[in-house]
C-alpha cells in the first residue's frame, strides 16, 4: 500500500518534499493535471455576461484551482478542441 501525499504548510515545504521523496512510494491517484501558461497574451477581450453566470464561473474556477479569467480561457480552448474534433 502507498503512503499518502502528506500536506504542506508552504509552497517551500512541497518543493522540498518533491525533491527529496521517491516519489514511487505515493499514491497519486488523487492528483490533477495542471495547465501552466507560458505565453504571453497577445490581446485582452471584455465580455459582458449575467451576474448569476459570472458568480457560477468564479465558484467553478476555485473549485478548479485556477483564477477565473483563465477558466474561462480554458473553456473556450476545451470547446473549441471538442468542435475541431467533431469537424
């Protein structure tokens, strides 16, 4: 049986931990992939949409760990991959 992933007071403390654990001996079958964004934007865009979407928006995003406006990013990319594969 693997140990489960301990929690981490600091962001030091896990990257401590992950460069000193064998990492095999964990379960990480609770993890998530996370999308890191490198490039930079190119354009900013204003949308206008209900309060009641927006607040739904924002409670999805933290539920997801990201910060709004890049959930929003990553539901158009998601929407868009699931149309061209349509296509």
């Amino acid at each position: 049986m693997k140990k489960p992933i301990p929690s981490f007071g600091s962001d030091i403390e896990a990257e401590d931990f992950v460069a000193n654990a064998d990492l095999s001996d964990y379960d990480l079958s609770g993890g998530q992939v996370v999308r890191f964004e490198m490039r930079p934007k190119d354009r900013a865009v204003s949308l206008r949409m209900r309060e009641s979407l927006l607040t739904a928006v924002r409670g999805e995003a933290a539920r997801a760990g990201v910060p709004y406006q890049r959930f929003i990013r990553m539901a158009i990319e998601s929407a868009l991959e699931r149309t061209a594969r349509k296509g």
